[in-house]
C-alpha cells in the first residue's frame, strides 16, 4: 500500500512538472494563519517522507527537461509578463571598479543543494537592507524553511515559526515583533527580492515585516509602490522557480521542507564569471571567493 501510494505522488510530480498549472495569484503578500494543518507529529512521518521523495523526483524530472516546466508560457507567468525594459543589469557587465553588496543563500531541497545570489540595494532601502544584513550576521535566517511557493508569482520565506515542524498552522504569521518603514521606490520586476508585509486594513503605513522577504518570480506593476523592494537576484532565479512548482498544500506551503541553510552577504568587486558549463539562459555565475571555505578558495583557484 506504501509503495502504491509513493507510486501516485511520484506520478502527480512528475506530471506537474511537465504541464505546469499556473495558481491564480493572491492580491495580497502578507502573512496568514493556515486554515488546514498539516499534521507533522514525526519528522520522520511516512507523509513527509512521501512528499520529500515527490520532491526529489520532481526537481530531477525539471533539471533533466532542462527547466522546461517552470519556463512554460500561461498568463500571468514569470515567461508573459517578463518587460525588456526592466531585466536586471547583466552581473558580467558590471563595471570593474563598481562594488556591490551581494547575498549568497544556500538552499537545501528536492535531495539537492542551490546557490541564490542576490544583490542589495542600500542607497534605495537603507534601512530594510541594514535590517537583513543583520539578520543574516547573526545566523538568524539559518534553518529557516520557505513558507509560500506559487507557481508563476513568489516564494517567500524568513518567518523564525518556521525553525518549528511542529507549528506549521502559524507559518507565515512570525516576524512581527519588529517592522521596518517602508522604503518603496523600486519595481517588481522578475527575480525582485522583497519584504512581506501587513494589509494597509491594519498597517496603513505599510511598513515591511521584520524578517520576512519573497522572490517575484514575475513583472507585477500592479504591486508597485506598495511593498519595499530591497534586492535583485542575480543568480540562481530558476532555483527559485523550481521551489515555486514543489508540491504544496492548501495554504501554498511546501509539503516536503525547503530550507535556507545559510545566507552570507559579502563585497563583490567588478563583474561576476559566468559558469562555462552553465552558460545560457538562467546561466549561474561564480559564487565569489569571499563566500567560499578555504579548501573550496583553493580548489577553485588551482581548478
């Protein structure tokens, strides 16, 4: 009966995977209580177990389709809405003498290991910037797990409830002893990074959540001016892509965990270098020298 019904999850993947079904998207980023709990009485549960195994397979089917599900075009998608005029700047062509601030996240799921790269912007959200850098000196985001993953629109993550399996029903709702002012001048192009926050009902001023941020997965102008933009991933988007496709539960949270293992934020001078063999379309770049151990500063050098 077990492998009967790991058999049918694999199967509802996989077939995921290959005809992505765009969600609708939800009009409002703000933290919510779940409605239907997710029962996680065992981290080593055969639910969990089965949908870690989903998880895996469906990221290998994605990666071995080239990323062919999660760059399909549907209405409101990442692919149709993408606007020439606002992609990022190409980290390539940065200038040499430019120094910028980038943050390397490390990410575990599907059986697998993602680097996301993502620039700040200090001059346009100084104190949103400042508030995430300290986040992440203090080892606060390590350990955390994404809470929100829809198709086409985000995936969010930050909220320390998520430290705990075992209070999935308050997912999405941490983070609020501390809010930060907005500071909202950028737009929400694809792979905007930015911070979660309360409805205007309850929080006019629309200041940001403490710790809670999203990757847009797509160029949403109709949410411009209304959250504070803070980042830019610069690498490792179809990563985020790949989450926002992970089978989920009715409240959009990833079944299986996808969790944030670390996040350093460090200086890159002048342009990044494109990995040879991943060059093209979602190409990934180097993941900078200060970011690395010494045995991999190393290996990297000699190799």
């Amino acid at each position: 009966m077990k492998n009967l019904s790991l058999t049918c999850l694999l199967a509802i993947g996989c077939h995921a995977a290959l005809n992505a079904q765009q969600l609708k998207a939800p009009d409002k980023l703000q933290p919510t209580v779940a409605e239907t709990p997710l029962s996680t009485a065992s981290p080593a549960s055969a639910v969990e177990k089965l949908a870690e195994e989903a998880q895996k397979s469906l990221y290998q089917s994605v990666d071995k389709a080239g990323g062919a599900a999660s760059s399909k075009s549907t209405p409101g998608s990442s692919s149709s809405m993408r606007l020439p005029s606002q992609r990022p700047d190409d980290p390539s062509q940065w200038a040499k003498d430019s120094v910028r601030k980038i943050a390397v996240m490390d990410v575990a799921f599907g059986g697998m290991r993602e680097t996301v790269m993502i620039e700040l912007f200090p001059n346009d959200a100084p104190q949103t910037v400042s508030n995430f850098i300290d986040h992440c000196d203090s080892g606060f985001y390590n350990g955390l797990a994404f809470h929100r993953a829809i198709e086409g629109f985000l995936v969010q993550g930050g909220d320390p409830l998520t430290s705990d399996e075992s209070s999935r029903e308050k997912w999405g709702t941490g983070g609020e002893d501390k809010t930060i002012p907005a500071e909202i001048k950028r737009p929400h192009r694809i792979g905007a990074v930015a911070m979660a926050r309360r409805a205007d009902k309850v929080n006019p001023d629309r200041r940001s959540n403490g710790s809670q941020f999203y990757v847009s997965l797509g160029n949403y102008g109709a949410i411009d001016g209304k959250y504070t933009v803070f980042g830019q991933v610069v690498s490792g988007l179809e990563a985020m892509k790949r989450i926002s496709i992970m089978p989920v539960d009715a409240n959009d949270c990833p079944i299986a965990r996808i969790e944030i293992k670390s996040i350093k934020v460090i200086y890159q001078k002048g342009p990044m270098q494109v990995q040879p063999e991943l060059a093209g379309e979602g190409q990934h770049y180097s993941k900078p020298d200060s970011a690395r151990g010494f045995v991999s500063r190393f290996l990297h050098r000699v190799w």
